[in-house]
C-alpha cells in the first residue's frame, strides 16, 4: 500500500515524496490533485471516500493515508 500510495502521489505531483512528506502543508498537492488521488484510492483499494472526508487529517502524509485507508476497509 505504502509504494503504492508514494508512486501515485510522485505521478499526480511531479515531485518526489517520503511517507512522511507533508502533502498540503508543503503543497506537494492542492485540492485538485488531492481529489484526483481519492478517486484513484478508491478505484485501487475497493473503497468510497466521501468528499467531506478528504480532509487534511486524512491526507496530509502517507501514513495518515495508509491508517485512512486500512479504517475504510473495516467499515
């Protein structure tokens, strides 16, 4: 999941990325490319993320991700 979520934020963003990498406070990503990347989670990992939960503590680091992610795929 993890080089996963790192290779498809380096395609959206153009820009090199650690798990730990502030993805919107540093603006590796803005809103547009945040979305994007919701839509290809959900399409990759079988889950639905309703916008009002793509949210900074949602999406600010790739871990953050991952454990958003692992709590989609229990409910």
């Amino acid at each position: 999941m993890e080089n996963y979520l790192i290779d498809k934020i380096e395609e959206i963003s153009f820009t090199r990325v650690e798990k730990n990498d502030s993805l919107w406070e540093s603006r590796i990503m803005d809103s547009i490319t945040i979305v994007e990347l919701a839509v290809e989670i959900e399409e990759e990992f079988g889950i639905n993320i309703p916008f009002e939960e793509i949210v900074v503590e949602n999406f600010e680091t790739v871990d953050l991700l991952m454990a958003f992610i692992t709590k989609k795929q229990s409910e």
